[in-house]
C-alpha cells in the first residue's frame, strides 16, 4: 500500500538513500531525550522529481464513483471518519478551493469532488493530470506564488516529515514545521482537517511517527481543536505496535493569540 507523501516548506532538498537509522547527533530530539521509544519499519520511497506520477481520468472517474458508494481507499480505517467530517461541515466545504497537501494518488482529491468542491494539491513530486478539475502544484511551484484557503485536508502525511523516506531531508521537527506552514496557508476562521496515527507515542524509523500523550500536544500547540472524528482519550494509551493503524480525523483551527 503506497502511503501519501510529505509535505514540507520551501527548504525541502532531495537527500540520497534513505537512512536506516536516526544520526546519533539528532536522537535526543527526534526522541525528546529518550522519553519517544524508537522502532524499526524501513522503506524507502524516494524516486526522481523528474518523473512525474500519472493520474488517469478513468482512475479518477472510478475513485468518485466508489466513494459515492461509500467505498474505501489506501486508509479504510481513516475513511468514514473524513465522509463524517465532509458531512458535517458540508456547508463550509462545497464551493471552496480545498489544499490537499501530499498526495501520491488521487483519492483525497476526489473526495473534495464528491462534496462538489476544487481539489489544489500540493505535492513535493510532479503529478500529470489533464483533468480541468484538478489544480496541481509542486513545492517549489507553490512557494512562488503562495495562497491561501478556508480548507487544508492532509492525511496521514505529517508523520512522515523529516525521516528521509521519501528523500526528505533529515529534521527531528519536520512534522512541527509543516504545521506550522499549514497555519500560514489558512484564512482567518479557516479549517485544518487533519489526520495522524494516533497511539502511544513512538518513531517507527524511518516509516512514520505516532501521536501520544508527548507528540500530539506538540503537534498541535497553536491550534485549537474544533472538533474529531473516532478520537478518543484512550487512544493515546494504546500499543504504537499494533494501533499505528489508527487515524482520526481532527477540525483544527489556528488559536488566537
């Protein structure tokens, strides 16, 4: 199962292969001083920019036929969290230029169709599509003509900021910084719908992060949490072995003050 890529500011530099280890010079804060358990999950995922994925109409014709349906995507578990999200917050969403930051196949963004809305990706690599509905950006096309918008959507992307597998570069805060550059892409009032694995805090290097009682307060101070979906307290508690699964979907806005 291909996972969304990254996104991250305008500093993002292509590295070599992926590490398979955390650099001993950075484990204090990748770890917060040993408090994070550290496990072992490796990919590497990096590929050329010069390549660009292709995205094919019948594909995205058949991806909005099937979540029409109430079908599933690379995230079943994730899924009906964002169609009761969409749902509910309906009237803020159609009509609206939604950001969708990473994005490796275009499920999301027809997701943000189905709710008769305008998908913008912004994605590190370089995505082909000549569908009139979809308006795609690289990184480096985005950050010279800045936007913003009511609405960001990113899922099960900012856990991976920062481990180098997808040719990222190395940052202990990575996931910090692109929340704080989703912060800076929001209208006064607008929304972050986000979703992380949400457990027992750990760093599975170099695949993803988990969000517990150390990570999540992190992730989201500055925000202010509006509303979630298939969150509860206990979650933070559970096994990051076998719970990394577990993405809710939180309604963030940027806090005041």
């Amino acid at each position: 199962m291909k996972i969304f890529a990254l996104f991250l500011s305008s500093f993002f530099l292509l590295s070599a292969t992926p590490p398979k280890n955390i650099p001993s010079e950075l484990y204090n804060q990748f770890t917060e001083n040993g408090a994070i358990p550290v496990l072992k999950w490796y990919w590497d995922d990096s590929y050329s920019p010069d390549t660009p994925k292709l995205w094919s109409e019948d594909v995205i014709n058949s991806n909005i036929a099937s979540i029409l349906k109430g079908g599933l995507g690379h995230y079943p578990l994730t899924d009906p969290y964002v169609y009761e999200a969409f749902t509910k917050y309906r009237e803020l969403i159609e009509g609206k230029r939604i950001a969708i930051i990473g994005s490796l196949e275009p499920w999301y963004e027809c997701v943000v169709l189905a709710y008769n809305a305008h998908p913008v990706t912004i994605e590190y690599n370089t995505i082909s599509c000549t569908d009139p509905r979809f308006e795609i950006y690289t990184v480096e096309e985005f950050e010279k003509n800045r936007q913003t918008f009511d609405i960001i959507l990113s899922i099960s992307s900012i856990e991976h900021d920062g481990l180098g597998r997808y040719g990222d570069p190395i940052d202990p805060y990575g996931d910090l910084k692109a929340m704080a550059n989703m912060k800076s892409m929001l209208n006064p009032g607008g929304l972050l719908f986000l979703a992380v694995p949400t457990c027992g805090d750990s760093i599975t290097f170099n695949a993803h992060r988990t969000y517990g009682h150390i990570r999540q307060p992190m992730l989201f101070k500055g925000w202010k949490v509006v509303d979630s979906f298939g969150f509860k307290p206990s979650d933070l508690n559970k096994n990051p072995k076998t719970h990394f699964g577990h993405q809710p979907v939180f309604v963030l806005k940027a806090a005041e003050g």
